[in-house]
C-alpha cells in the first residue's frame, strides 16, 4: 500500500524570501505550515543579494515604486506590512545593518544573517522546511483539500500558496513552474521579460565602447516619462550599473534610450567655464575634468570627431560648445536588447492580479490558492523593493490563512 500522505494546515511552494515570510507568519497563528523547495538549501537569492550583503528593504518603499499591469494592487500588503516591520525583526535578531543609498538598507556582515532570521523565525514557528523536495503535480481533492504529489510522498492541505518566484537567474535555480500552477488553476499569466538587467549593445555602439570595460560615470537615464539618476557602468557587452538596471525595467527593444552624462549640470556653461581656465587644452584634455579620462577620449573620437577636438579649447566659438553640450545632455547610444534572464535579477510581468484579492493574495478563482512574491505581476525597483514585496505579500497571505 502506498504510503498515507502527510498532512499540513498550509503547504509554501518555494522556499525563497516570500515563502518562508509566509511560513513563519502562518506558523506563529498556529497554523502547520510546510515548506517545500526544490534545491538543496532555501534562500540562494537571498544570499547573492547585495553583494553578498542582502539589500534587505528600503525605507522609501511606496506603490510608486513598482510596476504592474495594475498599480494599485500592492497598495494594500504593502500599507499594512512595511519596512519598519521587517527592520524591527532585524533588530530583534540583532542583525548590524547599515544605509548605503537612497534607503536601502544592506547587512553589515552577510545575506547569510537574513536566511538564518527567517529559519529561526520558522523553527520557533514550529513550520517545516523541506529542501531537495520537487513538486511533481498538484490537484485538488474531492473534499477542497490540495494534493501535491512530490519526490518525499504525497502531501495534504486546504490551503496552497505559490512562492515559487519567476524566472532570473535560472542558475539559482529558477524555473517557470508558478506560472505553470497558476495557468493549470485558470489564471492569466501576463508576459513575462527580464528586469533590472544590463542592456547590451551591437554594431557600431558596440564597438565604440567595447575596450572601455569597467568604466563607470553618474548618468541620468530616461525612458519615455521614468528616469533614474545613479552610476552607469560600461561592460564588455553594454551597459550596466545602478542607473541602467533601473531603467532596463521600463525599456524594451525599439524604445528611445536617452542618457545624461552630466546630471542636474548644465553642459554648455560647464564648458564655457573649461575654455576660460584651460584654453589651450585640446577638448579631450578638458572633458577628462569632467569625465573619465579613456570616456572623454572615446567620446571625441566617435562622437564629436566633426568638431574637430584635437584644437585648443580657445577655437571653440558657442555654438560649437552647444553642440558639444547637446551630446553630453543626450548622448546618443541605441541599445539592442538585455543580457536576458541569466543576469536579470527579476522577472516582469507574472500571474495577473486581476485574479488575486490584493488583501489576501488570494485566487479568486480557487479557494485556499494564493499567489505571492515574484511569481505575482509585481515587480519593484532596484534597491530593496522586490524584498519588501516578498515580506508584505507573504505576511498578507499568511493572515489571511
């Protein structure tokens, strides 16, 4: 006879930020709660967050700070789960933790202190995690409870929440099986594409930046109505940095790209001021005060070459310095795509909330079945965003068990 199935009050598919949230929350209702993970440790996203230093939340986290077909869908896990909550458990758990930019909030010693809170939080819970445990198929039984059938036996539950993530860094261990669960139960996925990813150049762009690998300048980044200001870093395959992954989210293949070199300065009075205290320098000379120097002679030999920049900077009447001015402003560089789901560190789009309750994250499909982190089509900026929606989708659910 096969072996009876064991049974939980509520079984986490996916043992990332937002599942053990949910498992711990769930567990200290009283609820029996199980984890199920198919890799052989839980948080591996978690652990490369940051550096290695997990970029745990942002104190500046709102609704505005993430994109969804529906933007006011996190509005209300997030109201009522914040980063001041997450930051009291860190500082229960006596967990150092420093303010690099911006509001994000980063460990002083390692990701590693994040994994451990959640697991201890879990053990006292009293919820189980069970890793290297695959999910060979789900249904749901006769009696309403779920059946999920997988490589340790069979498991029983009323209540299902899929926390399996979405597709980046399929290396960790990504895959598209919440998508798959959540089509099976009769949701809409929406289209899914990588995000806060580097943006890769082709041709002629290529080529131009390709020996300037390494380099990296304050740019400010616009794609249609969003812009970003923070570090550009040019790769040996484009562009990367803070300012790049942030604006890849709202980019795709055909959209304008239009980078600032000089934020929040004003380029033509800053090279009227570079002729009068150095005349005799030749334009690149003089651009490497405000630049780069491998960047500011790369840009005069691809970019402002018909101006002549090898004469003395006296020789440059105004308009020429406007029309230096106008490159500096809007530099004109075209990406071709994104390094893809390999380096992106979330994924777009997901199961659509026009499904879900955005008070319980809950299907509205299918009673007991919730949807919650990545896998959701919610996805945040860079810079503790996206770990803060994990917490206040996780806990959402779990209260709502």
């Amino acid at each position: 006879m096969p072996a009876a199935p064991s049974t939980a009050d509520v079984l986490i598919i996916g043992g990332g930020a937002a599942g053990l949230m949910c498992a711990h929350v769930a567990g200290q209702r009283g609820l029996r709660a199980v984890v199920i993970e198919h890799a052989n440790r839980v948080g591996k996203k978690i652990l490369m967050s940051g550096g290695g230093r997990c970029n745990f939340t942002n104190t500046g986290a709102t609704p505005a700070n993430y994109l969804s077909a529906n933007p006011h869908y996190c509005k209300s896990a997030l109201a009522r789960y914040t980063p001041w909550h997450f930051i009291e458990l860190v500082e229960r758990h006596r967990i150092a933790y420093h303010e690099k930019e911006l509001g994000q909030l980063f460990c002083d010693e390692s990701s590693k202190q994040i994994v451990k809170l959640l697991l201890d939080e879990c053990d006292a819970a009293d919820a189980r995690v069970e890793t290297s445990c695959s999910v060979e198929r789900v249904a749901v039984e006769d009696d309403g409870r779920f059946s999920v059938q997988t490589t340790r036996g069979r498991m029983l539950a009323p209540a299902l929440v899929v926390a399996c993530g979405g597709l980046s860094i399929p290396s960790m261990g990504a895959t598209g099986f919440g998508y798959e669960l959540a089509r099976q139960f009769g949701h809409e996925v929406l289209p899914t594409r990588a995000g806060l990813v580097p943006l890769t150049l082709s041709g002629t762009h290529h080529e131009r930046l390709a020996e300037l690998s390494g380099v990296a300048l304050p740019v400010e980044a616009t794609c249609g109505r969003q812009s970003f200001r923070n570090q550009m870093l040019v790769t040996h395959r484009g562009l990367s940095g803070p300012a790049i992954l942030q604006i890849s989210s709202y980019w795709q293949p055909g959209d304008a790209l239009q980078l600032d070199l000089l934020p929040g300065a004003d380029a033509f009075e800053a090279l009227k001021a570079l002729r009068a205290a150095r005349p005799a320098a030749e334009l690149k000379t003089a651009l490497a005060d405000l630049f780069p120097k491998r960047f500011a002679e790369r840009l005069c030999e691809a970019w402002l070459d018909d101006l002549q920049p090898r004469r003395p900077m006296r020789q440059f009447d105004e308009r020429q310095l406007r029309q230096v001015a106008v490159v500096l402003h809007e530099w004109p560089i075209v990406a071709s795509g994104t390094e893809g789901y390999r380096t992106a560190e979330v994924t777009l789009g997901g199961v659509d909330t026009r499904g879900l309750s955005s008070t319980t994250m809950m299907s509205r499909h299918v009673p007991g079945l919730y949807f919650i982190g990545e896998v959701v089509d919610v996805t945040g900026w860079l810079g503790g965003y996206n770990f803060q929606w994990a917490w206040a989708s996780g806990h959402a659910a779990a209260q709502a068990l």
